[in-house]
C-alpha cells in the first residue's frame, strides 16, 4: 500500500482524495486545518489541525510512513504551500501540487487589481459606497477602517468577524452559486462593486457572470506567487500523475 498524505480545503481535494482511497493500493489521510466549522469531507481517514510548521509536519510524516505528500489546499495558503514543498525535500519523499486555474479578466470587464486585502481597501476607499465583500473572513479586518462604506458579507459559516465593519450585512451560504440567483443578489442589495479573491472554479464564478451582466467592476484580489515545480490543474490529471509515479 502507498500511503498519501493529502493536504485539503477545497473541492478538488476532497474529489482527489475520496477517488484516490478507493483505487486499489492507496492509502490515504485527509488532513484539514479547521477553518470550516462544517467541511465537505471525502471517505477516506482524517486528520484535523495544524502540523506546528515544517517540522511538525515532518515528523508526522516520518512517524505514520506517509510514502507521498499531495498539497491541494487553497490557491491563497501561500504559507502552507511553502511548508508542504520545504517539507517534502526534508522528508524525501514525492509531492504533488494542485492549483485550479484562475479567473481570466473578459476583454469587457472592469477589473481593478489588488495584491492584498488592504490595497483592495485602498481601492474601494472614496469610489464606492455599497460593496459585496466575497473575499472570506480572514482578512476582513484590512476594511473597518472605512465607516462610510456599507458592505455585504458572504462566508460559508457564522461569524463575529463583520462586526468590526462600521455598516454591513452578513449572511452565510455555501456555493456553488447559479448566474440568476447572483444577478438578484447584486441587484436587490445595489451593489456598486465586488471584492473578490482569484480563487478560481466554478463553484463561485457566478458573481463575477452576474458582475459584467450588470456592469458592476471588479477589486479582483491577486493570487500570491506559486513555488517553483509541476503544477496539476485538473483532478484528473493530478490522479493520473499519482497512479503513474507510485505505482
């Protein structure tokens, strides 16, 4: 049996790793840091938290013979990236990464670009008055500093993260959202922009459809740099990649 480690939080991981433990000659673990207080999970073992950096996620690896390590995490969790390739080459053993594709910008779009959550407030700060924030609780900090600005949070769970915005509205709702559904959105609550990250598939792209139906622009947070190195970005690709390598 070859044993894999897969690093998750997103579709295409628990897609990988569900098709992967019920291939013959596979064994794998799940893992998943805890972010999501109700995650989709495949059929597989799980393993829940943090590995306490590179070393901790070395050893773990040593002391449960994982023979391969997959990191499909995020696109924007740059610094478990980092720790899964540093930590692969200590352990030597294979590591597989998969990335889904970003969102292209349409030729007709308006789009304003934005390396972090902060320039993205820098953006909206004295253009815009109504914003549908889409870009996750984490850093939703970067904007409480504008009490002019009313914002719209969407996040998969309950939080007291919106509270620190001056004016807002926040619900919870877990995609894949349709095209009709986001126009309605966008429309009845009369939103002047949408600040997204570039986290790519189709799960969410519907807002970005319903923004350019609208005419609605764009603060399109950009993806942090990717490591060097093979890049899946299918799950087809990255399983077929696997069963060759391994077997």
């Amino acid at each position: 049996m070859t044993k894999m480690l897969v690093l998750g939080g997103t579709a295409e991981a628990v897609e990988f790793a569900g098709g992967l433990a019920g291939a013959r000659g596979f064994d794998v673990v799940y893992s998943l840091a805890g972010r999501t207080r109700m995650p989709t999970l495949p059929d597989c073992a799980l393993r829940r938290g943090g590995f306490g950096g590179v070393e901790g996620l070395v050893s773990y690896m040593r002391d449960n013979d994982i023979d391969a390590l997959v990191d499909a995490t995020h696109p924007f969790a740059a610094q478990m990236a980092a720790h899964a390739c540093d930590a692969a080459a200590l352990a030597g053993i294979p590591l597989f990464k998969f990335l889904r594709p970003a969102w292209d910008e349409p030729a007709d779009a308006s789009w304003f670009h934005a390396a972090t959550s902060s320039d993205a407030a820098g953006i909206i700060n004295g253009r815009f008055g109504r914003v549908f924030l889409s870009s996750g609780l984490g850093d939703i900090a970067a904007f409480a500093h504008l009490p002019n600005v009313w914002f719209l949070v969407r996040s998969i769970d309950p939080s007291n993260g919106p509270s620190v915005l001056a004016q807002h509205h926040h619900i919870t709702s877990r995609g894949p959202f349709d095209l009709a559904a986001e126009t309605a959105l966008l429309r009845d609550w009369q939103i002047e922009v949408l600040v997204s990250k570039n986290s790519g598939g189709d799960a969410t792209r519907a807002k970005l459809d319903a923004a350019l139906a609208l005419g609605i622009p764009v603060v399109m947070i950009d993806r942090p740099p990717v490591l060097p190195g093979t890049v899946y970005t299918s799950v087809s690709s990255i399983m077929d990649a696997v069963k060759i390598i391994l077997r």
